[in-house]
C-alpha cells in the first residue's frame, strides 16, 4: 500500500459559537509599551483575549510551524463552525499558506455574544472536517493514477483537530459518537464514488479550552480506540500562555519535530546601547536520530531539546565544512527580536555548535563503567542486556525506562532458574571454566557495578538497583539446594578428571589415585550428613573399605616436560599391567604382605618369619 500517513491531511476545525467570546482572564499591560510618561496622565488599563482570539493565534502558530518545515505533502484544511460552516481553504497546495487564511479568518470575523446559542453547534465544523478527509488530494490523485491498475492500493488517512468549549465529559463523548458514524455513512457513500476515497484511519483530537480561574468539568484522557477506523484523545487547556504551550507539544508530536535551542547569543539592548545581553532562541525542525543522544531536559523534564551554543562566526573555518544533513527550521517564538536576529545570521553563514562542556559530561557518564578487553566482561556480551545497558547512562530516566530495566532483570532471573548457558570467556584457562552458578554470580556482580556507577543520577536509577538487589536475595532453602548441586558438580568433575589423568598421565602414583578416592568418600559422607531426613532423601551409600598407604613409598616424580614417547610407553605398560595373572602371594597377602616359609621351624622352638611385600609389579623379601 502506498504510504500516506496520517499526517497527510489535518482538519481544523474551531468553535465560532458565542460562547468563544467570553474572556480567557489573561490580562495584558498595555501601559508598559510607553517608554515615559507624564504626570496626570492615567494610566491604560490592561486587556485580556477572548477564546476565540487564542484558538486563533495558536492555530495559525500551528499552521505556520508546519508550513515552515514541510512545505509541500503536509495538508492543512481550516474549517470554522458556528450556525452553518466556514471552509477557509482547499487540499490545493496553493492554498497552503498561513496569508490566505489569515485573510479568510479576518472576513469570519469574532463570535456574536448575542447570537442565540441554540443555532450553533461544533458538529456542523466536525461533519465537513469528515467530509473534507473523503475528498482526494493532489498527491493521492498522482498515486493513483501512477498505479492505475491497483490505485486501491493508496490509503486514505487524516487527523481532525477540534477547538472548541465543552460542556462536560458527556458532551465530549457525544462529540466522538458524531464524528464515528459520520465516518461510517461518508465511507458507504465513497465506496460507490470515483471522486472520494473512504477514510482507513482518522485520528480526533479534541482540544478543551477554558478560562484562566475556572475550574474544568473536562478531564484530560490519553488516545484511545473507538473502532478499528477512530481514535480520539482530549486535551483540557486553559486559554493563553497554556493553549499556546500545548499545541507546540502536539504540533511536534504530530509531525515528528525536534528542538534545538541556541544559548548564549550575545546582543546589544535597545534601551541601552552601550549594554548586551544573552539570549537563548528555540527552533523546531525534522527530528534527526543522530541527535537523540544529546538531548537535554526544559519545563521541569516535560520537554526534550538539543543544546547549541553560539560561537563567534569565523572565517575559513574548516572544522564547520564538514555537514551530515540540513533540514528546515521554524523558530518557536517567530515575533521576538533574538528570533529574527538568529535567522539572518544563519541566513548569512554563522554556525553553531554543541557546548564542549556537556559532551564531555556525556563521555564520563557513558564510560562510569567501561571493560577494556572484551573478554573480562559477560554483560557487554549478553543481547538479553543491551536494553538496560543502553538506558542505565541516560541522564533521566521515564517510568517507561524503569519499566524496560525491571523487564530485563526479570529476563535474567528466568535464565537463571533455567540454566541457560552464559557468554563467558575461556581463553586461557584449562577445563571447562567456571561453573554455572559462578558464572551467574560473576553476571550479577557486574551488572551490579554497572548499575552502582549511575544510581545517584536519578531516583529511578536507584529503583533499577533496588529490582536487582531484591531478585540476587535468594531464600535459605535455594541457597542449601544450590550449594548442594554445587557439591555433586565439583565431585563429578573430580571423578573425570581422575579418569582423564589415569588415561592420559601413566606417570600419576597410585598413593594420589587413593587419595583421590578418600577423597570422594569424605565428600559424600559430608553430603549425606547435609542432606536433612525426609521421604524424598535417598538411601546412603554403602562405604568402600578404604586401603592402607601409611607404608607405601610413593616413587619420586619426573621434572621438566615429559616426552611423548614416554606418555606412549606408560600407558602401553599400564594396559599390558591390567591383563597379567594376578601372582598368588598378592591373592594371600595382608595389608601388601606376605608371610614365606611357614613350614620351617627352628631349633628354639619359635617360627622365623621373612616376609615380602610388593609394589608395582615388584617383589621385596625381608627378615
């Protein structure tokens, strides 16, 4: 399907009703433009806007922001409702220009507070901006035709954004019961019509205006589905400074805008020429993924923006020649003076650039914990933490951030119980390397440290060391089972390891090899007298008669390396050492000794014993 986003097509509707006449109660000084005055004089009194002109100001702020950054496939259409409907202006690209409807606004002219307010109603504006969405654009009329054997592949989306006064809550949703079947009914007459296009997906943005000290009988609620076509969202604003704050949010939302804000710009005060002063200018442009990293907290963390700070405009400079991309812009506040002046400077060459200050904070907080070889580090080599990793360095943290943490610690703990394998390094060690539950513990300690090294950035750092703190702490009980299969692992491994060194070492004497086995049966009678008495507790095993090696002279061991033909010939040797008949006094002996020549006695009466023992193959004979 070709793309044609949402955005494609706004609908603004406003509320012409009396009601829009009443005072937003913002007052402004008047008297303060006079730079003196006489004595006598009395002084001006101060106005105040109607809701009508503050829906008005921050809509055209809204078109004219958008016409700046996306001047082309961007469609605004303008519609004002009081008794019948206004449209100010058409899909036409021609028509998309704040002067025209500036113009058109001029000959609506303010609300009548006299007007009967039973003959006016939002919902004439709210079914024409329905109406308007059906209608074909120039762009969607070329994708069309471009593929004209499948033109129902282009889709068909807008978003309806409505200023108006409610009453309440119900009155809101009776507003979204209208725009949904109005939907509905404009769909099956555009599926009969080659000049309309039935609407796939409409977003309704209902914007609540109310006075300053009242209080709202709206309440705000976050986008939600109505249908599988409608979704709405409602915004309760008090009129002024607020309406005007809100929009630039949406507006920014809306279009996938980015803030930068240029610091530090010296200029010299009108009032006093011999004086300057620094002032701070905010733009909006298209949103560029490279700059997400450098962004910086305003408004108490509500609002997200890239710092740049003003550099004295050089010459020739070579490091500000090279550019990754240029985008359009649109300053915030277009009427002020730092405003104006910012754009002809960068009209005219001047460049700005990041604070060196903030990048070197940004350094030492993304390398607080940084492992200079690869291979001393298990979570840098773990996918599974590349999500708590890639947010633990951010300078804030949302409540969505510490949800993704909290998710990945629980990830690990899952990994844990089911002993999947880690990504640990083996260079340069023998066997096998740590066991499971070392390399989890090792896993731990590191994530650990790397959570510690950011936890007094924020409160919720410490809520993402407080998930790990609470998912290493372990009950008794699965602390005594794990050092038990701790235990039998580090005894299996014995065991091979004894097979392996049999096989492979002839020269290995058999006073280790029986040590080796005392050993094993000290290991299973302390885990037998671990394990605690139960139903489930197997049956001991029977004890093996253990061999007496207090007399035994274990030969001296070979130094330096050992060459291969002597591996060769101690392993044939002890294979050709198992298939020899075992000699008859060994089957006879005790202890490894032998009592010879029982049968002679003599002349004193008593036995004279010689005795023999035997060692490797080897027969010893002594008195």
């Amino acid at each position: 399907m070709r793309i044609f986003s949402v955005s494609h097509k706004t609908a603004f509707v406003v509320d012409h009703c009396p009601y829009m006449a009443e005072s937003s109660r913002q007052l402004i000084e008047c008297d303060m433009l006079t730079k003196s005055r006489s004595q006598g004089v009395i002084p001006l009194a101060p106005v105040s806007k109607s809701l009508w002109t503050c829906a008005i100001e921050c809509s055209m702020e809204y078109c004219r922001i958008l016409y700046d950054v996306y001047p082309t496939k961007k469609l605004v259409n303008y519609i004002v409702s009081d008794s019948e409907v206004h449209i100010l202006n058409s899909w036409k690209q021609e028509n998309q220009n704040t002067q025209e409807l500036m113009t058109a606004l001029a000959a609506v002219g303010p609300p009548n507070p006299r007007q009967d307010p039973e003959c006016c109603s939002v919902l004439h504006g709210l079914v024409a901006a329905v109406e308007s969405l059906c209608k074909i654009t120039e762009y969607q009329h070329e994708s069309r035709t471009t593929l004209m054997d499948t033109a129902d592949r282009v889709a068909n989306r807008g978003r309806i954004i409505c200023l108006t006064n409610a009453k309440s809550d119900t009155h809101v949703r009776m507003l979204e019961d209208c725009v949904l079947e109005t939907i509905q009914e404009q769909n099956k007459r555009a599926a009969g019509s080659d000049r309309l296009m039935p609407i796939q997906q409409c977003e309704l943005v209902l914007v609540h205006i109310y006075p300053q000290g009242e209080e709202t009988l709206v309440s705000d609620r976050q986008k939600k589905e109505l249908s599988s076509v409608l979704s709405s969202e409602v915004h309760s604003v008090r009129a002024g400074r607020y309406l005007a704050g809100k929009l630039n949010v949406l507006v920014q939302q809306h279009f996938d805008l980015a803030s930068t804000t240029i610091t530090n710009i010296p200029m010299k005060e009108e009032q006093h020429a011999n004086t300057s002063a620094n002032y701070d200018v905010e733009l909006l442009h298209h949103r560029d993924p490279s700059f997400h990293c450098m962004n910086t907290s305003r408004d108490s963390g509500l609002k997200e923006t890239v710092t740049l700070k003003w550099c004295t405009p050089r010459t020739n400079s070579v490091e500000l020649h090279y550019c990754t991309g240029a985008y359009r812009i649109s300053p915030v506040d277009v009427n002020s003076r730092p405003s104006s002046c910012l754009t002809n400077f960068l009209l005219n060459g001047v460049s700005c650039r990041t604070p060196v200050e903030r990048a070197k904070f940004q350094l030492e907080r993304h390398t607080r914990y940084w492992p200079m070889i690869i291979s001393q580090t298990t979570i840098f080599n773990m996918q599974a933490v590349v999500p708590l990793a890639n947010l633990i360095v951010k300078d804030t943290l949302t409540d969505e951030d510490v949800l993704t943490c909290q998710k990945t610690v629980y990830n690990l703990v899952d990994m844990e119980r089911k002993s999947d394998p880690l990504p640990i390094s083996t260079a340069g060690s023998r066997g096998k390397g740590p066991k499971r539950d070392e390399q989890y513990r090792i896993m731990w300690n590191e994530l650990e440290t790397l959570v510690k090294a950011h936890v007094g950035t924020s409160e919720r750092h410490q809520r993402v060391l407080d998930c790990i703190s609470a998912c290493r702490s372990k009950p008794p009980e699965e602390e005594e089972r794990k050092k038990r299969g701790r235990k039998r692992e580090d005894k299996e491994d014995k065991t091979e390891k004894n097979g392996k060194d049999t096989e492979e070492k002839g020269w290995t004497t058999d006073s280790e090899r029986l040590k080796g086995v005392m050993e094993r049966e000290k290991d299973e009678q302390s885990e037998c007298e671990i394990i605690k008495d139960s139903p489930d507790s197997p049956e001991p095993l029977n004890k093996k008669p253990r061999l007496a090696t207090e007399e035994q002279q274990p030969p001296e061991k070979s130094k330096g390396p050992v060459s291969l033909l002597t591996l060769w010939t101690n392993r044939i040797t002890q294979a050709n050492s198992r298939k020899h008949q075992e000699f008859a006094g060994r089957l006879s002996s005790v202890n490894s000794k032998a009592e010879l020549y029982q049968h002679l006695k003599e002349e004193n009466g008593c036995t004279k014993k010689s005795k023999a023992m035997f060692y490797k193959d080897t027969f010893f004979l002594y008195a």
